[in-house]
C-alpha cells in the first residue's frame, strides 16, 4: 500500500471505531438435509454424511462455492477423512434469492504420499502425524490451490486442487500448544500452560485480494493473552495471524477484541474486504446444537474490521486491559445480525443455530450488488459419549423453541431427553409418538450486500501471468469439448 492509500485508510479507520457498520439485507435462507450423504461413495455416519458449513468460500474466477466439514462426527474421537465439497445455488440475479443447494463434487484431503488425513486426535501427544481439524478455506487466486486452516495444529496448509498437500505452513513460536517447554497437542489447561487451547485454534481464514497474503485468525487468545488458569475463563483478545503465501512464513499478528469473553465466545470466520479491511463472524455457544448447546440467548454477529492501524502483537502477550498495543478498530453495530428474529427457521423452532461459521461473498448481481452467504455448521447431528459410543440428535419445532432428544443412530432406539439448557437427561419412553422430530439440518442464508455495505471491496483476482494461464486452460477446455461433439 503507498504512503496516499495508508493515510486515507488509517482516516477510515478512526472513522471506523466510532460508527455503525452498513448492514445487507436478508433475503431467504434454505433449510438442508442432515441425512444427506456426500459424493465420497461412503454410506454411512462416518464415510458418508454430508459436513455442512465449517467454512464457505466463493472462487470468483471459477465461479465455484465450496464449503469445508471439519473434523467429522466423531468430535476427535472417531476415525474420519476430512473433506470439503463443491456445492451450486440456483441464485436470482435481481433479488439474490438461493435455491436447489446440491453437491457437485466431493474433495477428500491427503498428504503428500497419498495417505489420507484423519479427524482423529493425534495419537501421541507431541506429533500430528496425520491429525487435521479443518476450520477456514479459501482458494488463491494466483495458483488456484487451496489453503486450509486447522485447530490441532494449530496449521495452515495448502492443496492442489485434488486435495492433496502441497505445503505446511510455519507455525508462530507463541501459538504452538505446550506445557512448559514441551509441545503437546492433546492436553488441556491447566496443565497446558502456553499457546492455543484444545480445540481453539485457527478457525477463520481470509487471503488478500492479490492471493500474496493469507490472514488466520485464532478462535479465542493463546493461553499467554489473557487467559486466568484460576477460573479457566479466557482473554478478551484473540489474534490474526499474517502470512506470505510464497515463503510460508507468518509475517505478522494482529491483536482483535471479542464483544465479552463468556458463553464460550469466539470468532469463526474471517472474510477479506480488501488487504486491510475484514469480515469477523462472532458468537456464542447458544442456540439449536447437539447436547451441551443452551438454547437460551443465541448472539451471532458479523462485525468490520481494519488492520490498518493495528500493531503487530508478534512479540506481545495481549493483556485483558488492552494496554501496550493498538488491537484491529472494529464497527460499533453489526454488520449483519445472523440470529435477527426475521432471519430465523420455523424447521428450527424459530430458534439460531448454535455454529454460524460458513461466511462468504459471493458473485455481483444485476444491480451491482452483491450475494453473500452465511452457513452453519450442524455438527452431522451427531453426539458421542465418553466411550464413544454415537447418537443421532433429533429436533422438533415448537413456537420459539425446540424439543430435542438423542437415540441410537439411525433409529429412535434408547432415546435420552436434552433438557433446554443443553444437559442430557432420562429416557424417553419406548412408545413416545416420534413424528415431527427430524435430524438437525444445516441452514444457509442469503444476504444482499449493496456497493456501500460493501465499501472497498476487492474480489480475489490472479495475476497476469496466471490469468492467462486460467483462461488459457478453460479455452482448451472448450476445445476439446468442441472435437468431442464433432465427433
């Protein structure tokens, strides 16, 4: 950015702070199958159901949606292949409405060697081995390869586009999990005294306009920022992490404070608006969920943010009070409010989701505006015991709530009620009338974000070179297409 561009946007930044941001429309949303299976061949709970939305990222230069499933329905337990699908809407050009959401391909993620990925925990405490809890996607626009964010490790990868690794991203000295001076992947906290906390690790995931930069945002602070052994309540801050997509290298880390720090607040998605300005999706842990999610007071908000002023917290442990470092300005209101009472599902009780975590800008409309979608992330319905043993989670809608219980999978055998507050409770009785109770679905929901809403914003573009490249291979494409018709 040139010394003229820094001064405008660091004027845009103080105006930032103080002021609400622009908010887009809701337009509809699309309650989805969680009985669906995916293009894997798999048929079963963990070869096959489909992963709903631990990200959604729109490729503007293929024109492709893709959404990632996370670690799968096994909580860490159970042995997985993590994946991602490429997915259409039928979108109306005016209005933005979506339809007919269907799977077009399913993409299973590999190492170098072939082996596939597992959702599992790793086996050993200090090695990942092939251990991969996928949170964050996007696509660079430059190579066209993907970069995937992960909880364990925590890591940033990057896939060919058949899914297979091509590159581990460094991870910074202060997010690697460790007690005392050893690295341990698995522990939790109080002994896991330094970096990530389990299962908090990089869970949104942003590339620059011009692909040069990747951001990577922890979904809570390291245990360094903030966090009180004492009470085991976390810091107010988390962080961004900056990295050069050519060396791999984190070149820089960026200081974001969360709305408060209790209900199991935490960020989920990140969104580049340009190289300086981001989307952060927030929430709590409320909402329709598998067991331990309270129904009551759901808080799900996107808000805007800027970089630009922003010190660089490399070196800095974030105190709670905030001193000693400027954190990323962020918007006063929401820019969009994901649990707004006109957006939610009557399928759902007229009750949020608990995990919004799919968040994406999507293609211009006729109007110069443009589609924007937000997902969530419905966990495959599925619960686990301390044994692992697994269960199907079953809703049914009432008026602004939501019964639920859990039963064997795939029947409603041995039926355990989930009281409101998220706690499992006694059985249901063997005879009990099980109509109108379905496996939680996955919801997606458009919104129309105008040109002003969207002020600044730069869609991913390749560079010259790869342009080309890109063009020249969707003519080939065509070509070939054209002799086999000929033929």
């Amino acid at each position: 950015m040139t010394h003229s561009l820094r001064a405008i946007a660091g004027a845009a930044v103080l105006a930032l702070a103080g002021t609400a941001a622009a908010t887009p429309t809701f337009v509809n949303g699309l309650v989805l199958d969680a009985a669906a299976l995916d293009l894997s061949g798999g048929s079963t709970v963990n070869t096959g159901r489909l992963g709903y939305f631990s990200d959604i990222y729109y490729d503007n230069n293929r024109q492709q949606w893709w959404g990632l499933s996370d670690r799968g329905p096994g909580g860490g337990t159970l042995d997985y292949a993590p994946r991602m699908q490429r997915f259409s809407v039928d979108v109306n050009n005016a209005t933005g409405e979506i339809s007919n959401f269907k799977v077009l391909q399913t993409v299973v993620f590999s190492q170098a060697d072939g082996s596939n990925f597992n959702g599992k925990a790793p086996a050993l405490n200090g090695v990942l081995g092939n251990s991969l809890d996928p949170e964050g996607l996007v696509v660079n626009p430059r190579s066209g390869n993907f970069l995937v964010s992960d909880e364990y490790g925590p890591s940033l990868l990057e896939f060919d586009r058949s899914g297979q690794l091509v590159k581990r991203y460094s991870v910074p000295a202060n997010l690697v999990p460790k007690v005392g001076t050893a690295t341990d992947y698995n522990t939790v906290p109080p002994t896991l005294n330094h970096g990530r906390e389990v299962n908090r690790g990089l869970e949104g995931l942003a590339i620059s306009p011009n692909g040069k930069y990747a951001f990577a945002m922890l979904q809570n602070g390291t245990l360094d920022d903030g966090y009180n052994f004492g009470t085991a309540s976390r810091g107010n801050y988390t962080r961004i992490v900056k990295y050069d997509t050519d060396t791999g290298q984190a070149v820089g880390q960026y200081a974001y404070m969360l709305q408060s720090a209790g209900q199991g607040r935490g960020i989920s998605a990140l969104v580049a608006v340009n190289d300086h300005q981001f989307l952060v999706l927030e929430r709590n842990n409320r909402g329709v969920g598998v067991p331990n999610a309270n129904l009551a007071s759901p808080d799900k908000k996107v808000y805007l943010i800027d970089l630009a002023n922003a010190t660089d917290v490399s070196a800095i442990a974030l105190n709670n009070a905030g001193t000693g470092f400027t954190a990323a300005s962020k918007s006063s209101t929401a820019f969009i409010d994901l649990a707004a009472a006109g957006s939610l599902q009557a399928a759902l009780g007229g009750v949020s989701p608990e995990k919004w975590e799919g968040l994406a800008i999507g293609p211009k409309l006729a109007d110069g505006s443009y589609l924007m979608l937000a997902g969530t992330d419905n966990d495959y319905s599925v619960t686990q015991n301390g044994s692992g043993t697994q269960f199907d989670v079953y809703i049914k809608p009432g008026s602004g709530t939501v019964s639920r219980i859990q039963c064997d999978i795939g029947s409603f055998n041995h039926c355990l009620q989930i009281a409101t507050d998220g706690s499992v409770g006694g059985a249901v009785a063997a005879d009990f009338d099980s109509s109108g109770y379905t496996l939680i679905p996955a919801v997606l929901n458009a919104y129309k974000a105008s040109t002003s809403d969207l002020a600044g914003y730069l869609a991913p573009v390749p560079e010259p070179a790869s342009w080309a490249m890109l063009v020249g291979g969707l003519l080939g494409l065509g070509a070939l297409s054209r002799r086999k018709l000929a033929r």
